[in-house]
C-alpha cells in the first residue's frame, strides 16, 4: 500500500521521529555496556531471523526455529 507522503503531517511527525532516534540511540548504548547486552544482542538476531523467515512465507514461531533446519521445513530457504 503506497502511502501519499503530501497528505502525511511530516511537521507534527518531526519531533516524534527526532525522539524516537535519540531513545535508540540511548538504548544501544546502555545495551553495550550491560552485562546482558551480549543476549540482548543474540535475541534481536534471533527476532530478525523469525521475521525474515516469516517475509519469505514461512510460518514459524519463534520457539520452534532451531527445530526448522533439523525437520527438513528449510527445503525451500538453503543457501
């Protein structure tokens, strides 16, 4: 669905996108210095994985995607 960017309010939708990007920016630094911001960092490629698997069209949760590539489910995703 194409979106009309005339008809978007981009002046009212300025500082939201400016707060928005100076929270990430703080997260990803308070994650870089935690002691769990190695997990952290292996749960969001973990997420990034579920999605792209969910683009390609297949459906899996997250909980059964170490199980994918051992069931034969990935016939269709090899490299």
């Amino acid at each position: 669905m194409p979106y009309d960017l005339a008809k978007l309010p981009i002046q009212t939708l300025l500082r939201p996108i400016s707060d928005a990007g100076i929270a990430l920016a703080r997260l990803d630094e308070r994650i870089a210095r935690s002691a769990v911001g190695a997990g952290w960092i292996e749960r969001s490629h973990f997420a990034d994985a579920c999605a792209s698997l969910w683009i390609d069209g297949a459906l899996v949760h997250g909980s059964n995607l170490n199980g994918f590539r051992l069931c034969g489910c990935d016939r269709n995703h090899r490299d």
